[in-house]
C-alpha cells in the first residue's frame, strides 16, 4: 500500500484514471455541454496513455442506465454512467429506481449547469446553461439512491470517488450518485496523488445472525410438517444457490421461485415446484421468506393465520418500502449462505425427539409428496404446451417451450416480464435475469446489451412486451447493439396492448364495463409499428412470426444470425395474457 502520484492536467483526468485505478471498466453517456472536459481528457489520454473506463456512447440515458444494471448483475463489478445536468437525470430517473429496487451498485453521475456565469474557465457559454439549472438537481432521485453529492474542487476528488464507491458496494449494496460541475471538471489539478489500493472499503454483510433468532427459526421448522420456501432473490449471491438446493433437499422443502429476478434453484432441482406460492400456501404451517420483497399477494391469497413465516435476507424487512405488511414471526439479517447454514448447524444438533418431522421416517412421505406434486405440475405445463401450440395467435407458453428448445445449454435470459419461466426454466447460476420490482418499462433491451457486454462469448437473449420493447427507446438500443458489437436477440411477444392494465382493470371490475367492452380505453396499441423493421434498420436480422408451427425456424434462423455476429429480432404476435 502506497501513496502514488497521477500525471494529469485536470480534475476531469484525474477523475477518469482515478476510476480505472479503483476497477470501474466502462462509462456509460449520453454527452452534453456538460462533458467538455470529460471529453478532453479521454481525447488526451488516447495519447499519453493514461488509463480510463472505456467510454460507451447509449444514445438515451435509459439505455445507459440499463446497459450499466446488465452489465453490473452479470458481471458482479460496478460500472459508471453520465447523463446530461438535470435533464438527462430525469430521463435516467425510472433506470435508476429499477437498479435501486433491485440492489445494483452503479456510480450515477451527471454534469451540472455551469455554476458562473463568466470570468471561470467553463463557465456558462450556452443557452441552455440558465434554464437547465435547478435549486436541487439531486433532489428528483434523493429518495432512491444510497448517497449524493456535488464534488466541489480537485483536492476532494479521491475521497469522494472512494465514498462513493464504497457505499454502493455496501450490502445492501445500490446506486449512488455525483453531480459533476464543468469548472471543477476543468480544474487545473499538478502533482495529484492517492492511494492505491483505496483505503476506503465496503462495509462487509452480516455472515453470523443471532444465536437466538438461528435457534428460533431452527425450532420452528423442526416441528413444521408441511414447510415452504419462497424467494425471489437468493440467487443473487451465487454460493446461495447450491446452499439452498441442499438444504431443501435434505429437509424436504419445496421451493417457488416466485417473481424471481435471479436464478436461485435449478429449474431441474427435485424441490423446484415453480414460480407461483397460491396453492402450496394453504397447507404450509411454517414459511422461509428469503430475499423476497412481496412473497405472495395479500389481497388474493395469504396463509392461514397460524402459519409461522421467517424473513432472511440482507434487508428482511425492506426498510425503503413505506408499507409493507408481511406476518413476520422472526427476520433474520444476514446472507443466504451464511442463514442457512447456521439454521442446518443447528438443525442437527437438536436431540431426535425434539425434531420428529426431520426424522427419515418422516421425511420420506414428504418428499414422495413433493415429487408426485412436482410430476402432477409438470404435466399440467406440458399439457398447457401440446394445447396452445397450434393456436394463432401465439400464446407466450408457446413462446417460451420453442425458445426452451431453441436456445443454447449456456444463454443467458433477459426477461422483461413477458417469458413464462415453467416453460423455460434455467438451470445454470447467472444464466437468467428479471426485472427489477421497481418494474420501470424498458429495463430488458438494454440491461441485455449490458448483460452480453460481460458475458461476450455467451449467448444473449431477451424477452420483452410490445410495451416494454416501446419503452426501451429501440432506435437507440438497436443502435447500441450495432455500434458496440453487441449481438444478442431480442423476442418481442407483441399482444397489441397493455396486459398489465387489462388484468388489473378486469380483477377490479371482473363484471364491469370494461369487461363487457369490445375496446376499453387505454389499453389497446392499434396500429404499432413493424419492430423488426426497427432492427433492420440497424444492419440487424428481423423477423415477424404469426404461424406457431413457424416459430421454432424462425427462432433458429435468427440465432444463427446472432451466432455470425448480428443482432436479432423476433417481432411474435401473440394475444395470450402476458405482454405489454
């Protein structure tokens, strides 16, 4: 450890090697006037060789915000973005929101209006200087974000940076953000000097929870005979995930991946009983919520009343959200892992007599139960398959089995809501990706570029609505996929509506109006354009499917071309119940 001198001109310079030097890889931008500075030193150290993020133009701030969340959760480090002062930070604002949901440590940064109006280097040589500057420019995403500041001079720079980073990297971990003002960018700054490496670092997550609350829970499952567990998250450390199948497995515990946004047990793995907890929540009498904002949905189906529930996770109780009122019998602060390994210490070390349902003459009906339910819910998803596959339009089960067969044993999925995982199910740690529960629209196009940015010799898809596909600004992601060399296919089930308001309107007023209406307002998307032209346009390989029998070809077509180094689209028109 040393303190080591950086050869630079300006702060701008220094702020870019200084990134490098801490590990961050990329910068994500969509420039302003903003950027000069920024600009300048990456144009001067493309010949003095000074190290910098390698800069990644996205042309909207929610395809480099998305890009930076795909990137982040497939790659495990932490990426930067700058947008432009106070409006490119508004439209980067529902990005944001979704990688804070789903706890992604990125470095937001945006430029700031320049603060004088003459007489500084930088200062205001623009129009639109005046009118973009705000009272409180960070203030649109205070709520969001872990940490903002404004940097003021060159002398803090290092500090700031190494906060910053640490901060993020801190569990739970989450975006931050630093506006950056042109004339401090611009600042001269000789002789700058840190430490390398950084003495500032992340907090470590709690490995050991309380004995107490261990032992409790412990307890509580020992006397279960009908146990659950329901996560959406566990996967998001990968060494929870063969934790997680052993544990279940040696107890016996059926596991609901239920609105998973990581891969947390295989799809194969013989506890592995789907995506939706409503039928196993009546006769469970003890349920582990791991790393599950929303573990079913009060309103239509809760457990009984004398079910015990335990929440494990980084944050069980999901202190950010207002309200949130789960049944909580016990919430245990700590890592996957880590829990569930004291729970199993402590499982085996309780006396026979005083855990009968974990006993093997107890276990073996459970887990011939478990399986029977597993093979009875297969059957139905495959039933459901043999009967759609012939309709027209294409139903999203269908959409799902033919990219099951279609996609190679190590993709890698993007899905932006509209993939029915039961008939697509993952298998391999890191190989599927979902939304964030923010559920900001037009998340998957991009994070999926991001996504593939990490993993370069992995195949890359995504799945998305027609609305999510709009929201994802497709000219700017297309393009994106192109300039960068980003080759990865993007399967838009296009149900011509907003399904999401559908189903929530006709569960409101299931005999209402609506309902009986041939075309309710606002739901509805007549006369959307040809998405696959979108992606032609961009030199890629596109593609309309309406014939079912014709969609298995068509997806093999287009990952060839996805395989020679083009992006691909398949625009399928569907009118089953996801989309939108």
């Amino acid at each position: 450890m040393s303190r080591k001198e950086m050869a630079v001109d300006s702060v701008a310079e220094a702020y870019l090697a200084l990134l490098a030097e801490r590990g961050v890889e990329y910068l994500f931008a969509n420039a302003g006037t903003d950027f000069a500075p920024i600009v300048e030193a990456y144009a001067k150290a493309a010949h003095t060789g000074l190290k910098a993020p390698k800069p990644l133009i996205a042309t909207h701030e929610n395809v480099a915000i998305s890009m930076a969340h795909g990137y982040a959760i497939a790659s495990g480090k932490v990426p930067a973005v700058m947008v432009h002062v106070s409006v490119g930070t508004a439209n980067a604002l529902c990005g944001v929101f979704n990688a804070a949901r789903e706890n992604v440590p990125i470095l937001v940064t945006a430029g700031r209006s320049p603060l004088t109006e003459e007489g500084v280097f930088g200062a205001r040589d623009t129009y639109i200087h005046w009118a973009q500057e705000m009272f409180d420019q960070a203030g649109m995403l205070r709520e969001i974000v872990k940490w903002e500041y404004e940097l003021r001079n060159g002398t803090q720079l290092e500090t700031v940076i190494d906060r910053a980073l640490s901060l993020a990297t801190s569990a739970p971990q989450g975006p931050v953000y630093l506006s950056l003002p042109r004339e401090v960018l611009a600042e001269k700054l000789p002789g700058f000097t840190y430490d390398s490496p950084s003495r500032h670092a992340a907090a470590t997550p709690p490995e050991a929870a309380p004995h107490k609350a261990v032992d409790a829970a412990a307890k509580m499952l020992a006397e279960a005979e009908n146990p659950l567990i329901i996560t959406a998250n566990a996967g998001r450390d990968p060494k929870a995930i063969p934790t997680l199948g052993f544990f279940a497995q040696d107890f016996a515990i059926p596991v609901i991946e239920y609105r998973q946004r990581h891969l947390s047990l295989p799809a194969d793995h013989p506890c592995h009983l789907g995506y939706d907890p409503t039928p196993f929540l009546d006769d469970a009498d003890v349920i582990f919520v791991i790393d599950c904002d929303v573990p079913w949905i009060p309103s239509r189906k809760a457990p009984k009343p004398e079910c015990k529930v335990i929440h494990i996770g980084l944050d069980p109780l999901f202190s950010r959200y207002p309200i949130r009122g789960f049944p909580c019998d016990i919430a245990i602060t700590g890592t996957t892992d880590a829990v569930l390994h004291q729970i199993d210490r402590c499982l085996r070390s309780f006396p026979t007599a005083s855990r009968p349902h974990l006993e093997p003459r107890s276990l073996e009906p459970r887990r011939q139960a478990l399986a029977e339910r597993r093979a009875a819910q297969r059957a139905g998803w495959k039933k459901l398959r043999e009967e759609m596959a012939s309709q027209t339009p294409i139903h999203p089960s269908w959409v799902s089995h033919c990219l099951s067969e279609a996609r190679a044993k190590h993709s890698i999925l993007v899905n932006e809501y509209t993939l029915l995982p039961e008939h697509c199910g993952s298998t391999e740690p890191g190989g599927y990706f979902g939304s964030s529960p923010a559920a900001g629209l037009g998340w998957g196009a991009g994070a999926a570029l991001g996504v593939k940015l990490a993993k370069p010799v992995r195949q890359v898809i995504s799945i998305l609505g027609d609305g999510s596909y709009i929201f994802a600004n497709p000219v700017a992601v297309h393009h994106a996929a192109t300039m960068h060399r980003l080759p990865v296919l993007t399967i838009v089930i296009n149900n011509a509506m907003w399904g999401a308001v559908r189903r929530a309107t006709l569960g409101m007023y299931p005999d209402g109006e609506a309902a009986r209406s041939n075309k309710p307002p606002f739901i509805d998307l007549d006369d959307l354009p040809a998405f696959e032209t979108i992606c032609e346009a961009s030199g890629g390989y596109g593609e309309r499917v309406e014939d079912p029998k014709e969609l298995p070809r068509a997806m093999k077509r287009a990952l060839e071309a996805v395989d020679r180094g083009q992006q691909a689209l398949i625009n399928v028109i569907s009118r089953g119940g996801a989309g939108g």
